[in-house]
C-alpha cells in the first residue's frame, strides 16, 4: 500500500509546483517594478523618461555619457562590456541602448547586429557611438541598421538624440 500512496503525492506535488511556475512570472512583474510597467499603460509618460542603457568599455566615456543623460533627466544603467547587457535591457524595460562601438570583447556593430535578430531586442533604438568623426560612422549606421550614431566628441547632443528616439517607434 506504500507503493500507491508514495505515488499519488506526487502528481499531487507537481500540481502545487505547475502552479508556482504560473505565478512566477506575475509574481516577477513585482520585481521589475510598477513603475517600469506604468509607462507602457501611459505612452505619454514613456517617451519622457526612458531608462537608457550605456556600454562602453572606457570607464571615463562612460561616466561621462552617464553624467550628462543624468543631467537630462534620464535614468542611466551603465555597463564596462555587453556582458550582461540583454539581462539589464529585459529587467529594466530598456527601449534605448547607447553603445561603443570599438570595444575588445565585441565590437558595437557586431553586438546591434545580433540585438537585430533577436525577436525581444530588434526593437532597441541603438545609438552607436565612437571616438571617430560622425562622418565616418554614417557608413557603419546603414550597414548596421544604427537607429543613430554619435562622436564622443559631441556628447552635448547626446540627451536631444535620446530624446528623439524615445518618441520615435521603431
């Protein structure tokens, strides 16, 4: 009679966790804030303040585009490489990406790229930035499907570009 009765409580066990594994997700939305989920019920609210994610393997860059979307009113989440970049840019609602494009993991290019093909991240508006003339990203911004580019050399119109595409559906 064990035998049966060892059985039987676990479908029953299995029941309770199917049922945790469905409220996991609503129990997750929690976790990501009411706040981030708030913008997409107000679209007039969205394009405001969008949370802006920076990659940038110069700490100094980095700070500095940080400093000045901050100066701006933006939230700004920063990071030294793209490792982790799709976990921040899914945990934050991040519709606005600011990435270098010479870094020595992998270049900014390269990482648009695979962000276009990815069903969840091909949406991003991806601003492509690089120490080098605008003149000469222009190519790099077609090839590359780059909603923008940007020299860090005019960082000072980085918050109207920021601006722009957080109004602009891609």
């Amino acid at each position: 009679m064990s035998v049966p009765s060892s059985r039987s409580p676990a479908p029953r066990a299995r029941q309770p966790l199917d049922s945790a594994d469905e409220a996991s997700p609503a129990s997750a939305a929690p976790l990501s804030r009411s706040p981030a989920s708030a913008p997409a019920s107000t679209p007039t609210t969205a394009p405001a303040n969008p949370p802006v994610l920076v990659i940038d393997d110069s700490e100094i860059a980095r700070e500095e585009v940080s400093r000045v979307l901050r100066a701006a009113g933006f939230q700004v989440l920063a990071l030294p490489s793209p490792i982790g970049a799709t976990q921040a840019i899914v945990r934050h609602q991040v519709r606005i990406v600011v990435l270098d494009v010479f870094m020595p993991t992998i270049r900014g290019d390269r990482l648009l790229t695979l962000f276009r093909k990815n069903q969840r991240l091909g949406q991003l508006s991806v601003i492509l930035m690089s120490g080098h003339s605008e003149r000469e990203l222009e190519q790099l911004k077609l090839e590359v499907q780059a909603d923008a580019v940007l020299s860090k050399r005019h960082l000072d119109r980085l918050p109207a570009l920021v601006q722009r595409l957080a109004g602009k559906e891609r």
